[in-house]
C-alpha cells in the first residue's frame, strides 16, 4: 500500500527487519551503526553474502531517495569494510542488488548481495 507521499509502504514483518530485530539469527560477517551483514542462507557462491542498511528502505532506489546522507555513507563504507574484512579486493568479487519484479527481489528491504570465490561468469543470464 503506497504511502499518501507516493512512496510503497516498508513491510517491517520481512525477514530481513526480523534478523534485525534479533528475531531470527544469522550468521554475521559485520555489523556497526549503519550495516549489518551476515552469509546468504542459500549461497550461490563459495563467498554470499549480504549487506543491508539498518533503517527501513525497500530498495536502492528507495535507500537512494530517502536515506540521510549519513546512512548512505555509512552503508557503502560498511560495504567495502565487509570486502576488506573477507579479502576479496584482490581476487575480485561481484555486488549485486536486486530491485522489484523484474529484478528479481524476494525480500523488500534494499540488501547488496556480495559474490565471490570463483569466476562469476556472465553478468546477466542469457534468459530466464
Ligand atoms: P533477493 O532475491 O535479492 O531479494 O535476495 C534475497 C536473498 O536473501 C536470497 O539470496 C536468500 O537466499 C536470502 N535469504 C532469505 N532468507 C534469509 C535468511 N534468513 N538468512 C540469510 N539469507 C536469507
């Protein structure tokens, strides 16, 4: 349900803001006051995992739009502390993030998945 702004409503029962919360556990990589980030509970890599703002932003677009720019300096900073953190500058690592339909994005709140540990192949599957 879109908000009287035009701006789709931040479902907070995703499992994501569970994980938040402390409801549900993860396996964390990294956290401080902007970021959490913990491994994909499905890796696609030998190295998934997932880093996520801690306010309640659906998307990139969404965290783009709205977040302060302190939550936005400090997310992207979180990111390249967690690739440092996991030595994956040097081998090379692939960021992704998922948005809406088309994109392919199961859970509404903006996450960047971090790839790596093999040779990731094409960026975009011929179709499917
Ligand atoms: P997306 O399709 O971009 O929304 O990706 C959502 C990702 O979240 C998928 O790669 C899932 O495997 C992952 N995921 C779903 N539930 C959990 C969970 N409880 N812990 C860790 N990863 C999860």
């Amino acid at each position: 349900m879109p908000e009287a702004s035009g701006r789709p409503a931040y479902d907070d029962t995703n499992v994501f803001a569970r994980i938040l919360r402390g409801e549900i556990p993860c396996k964390r990589v990294y956290e401080d006051a902007f970021a959490l980030a913990f491994h994909d509970i499905a890796p696609q890599a030998p190295v998934h995992v997932l880093v996520i703002p801690k306010g309640p932003y659906l998307s990139l677009s969404d965290f783009g739009r709205h977040a302060s720019e302190a939550e936005i300096a400090g997310f992207w900073r979180a990111v390249a502390t967690v690739t440092a953190q996991l030595g994956l500058e040097d081998a090379g690592y692939r960021a992704l993030t998922n948005i809406g339909q088309d994109g392919g994005q199961e859970v509404p709140h903006f996450h960047v998945h971090l790839f790596a540990g093999r040779r990731l192949g094409r960026m975009v599957p011929a179709s499917g």
